[in-house]
C-alpha cells in the first residue's frame, strides 16, 4: 500500500526527531532544511503520480523548492554520502508495513 503524504512526512519527523509542524513550518536552519530535503525525496520517490504543486502544498512550500529539494538529496546520494544513504533508507524502513509472522 502507498503512503499518503501526511504519513511520509509523520515518518520523516519521526525518524529525524523533529516534530512535524517544523517540517512544515517557516524555519529554514540545516537542522530542519535537510530531514524537510528527505521527505521531499522520499515523498516524490514514493508517490511519483503526486504533481510538485500538490507535494509543495503537503510541505508548506512552493513547488519549485520541492523540486529543489528532491534534487539536493538525489545529489547528496549520487555522491555517495553514507549519512544520507542511511537517513533515507531509515525513512523508507519506517514506512515499511509491518512483517506479518507465517
């Protein structure tokens, strides 16, 4: 089953011990620009059909800034950065469904 937008960025505040209402909130430092970076990712990695307006309005951003966004991480991962790669594959494991025990 897909993610909705609300549980991707739920998950996102969750792993990166951030409340969600930072991530979509006005700030701008590092320590919310790049888990807010991640979701954008992972929400346009997850859910390709979402148009980038209807993802900027999930995130409180223009679309152009989630696009932004979601560049930034795939560079960030192109270069190899291990703390990225393990950040995002943390957010993708939390939006996982549960293992169900045979």
């Amino acid at each position: 089953m897909t993610p909705r937008l609300a549980d991707i960025i739920a998950a996102v505040a969750t792993v990166e011990g951030v409340p969600v209402a930072a991530l979509t909130g006005r700030c701008c430092t590092r320590r919310l620009a790049w888990p807010r970076q991640r979701g954008m990712y992972v929400a346009r990695r997850l859910r390709p059909e979402v148009s980038w307006p209807r993802l900027g309005r999930a995130f409180h951003r223009h679309h152009t800034t989630v696009m932004h966004g979601a560049r930034a991480v795939t560079t960030r991962l192109a270069a190899g950065d291990p703390v990225e790669a393990r950040r995002v594959a943390a957010i993708l494991a939390a939006l996982q469904p549960p293992a169900v025990a045979p």
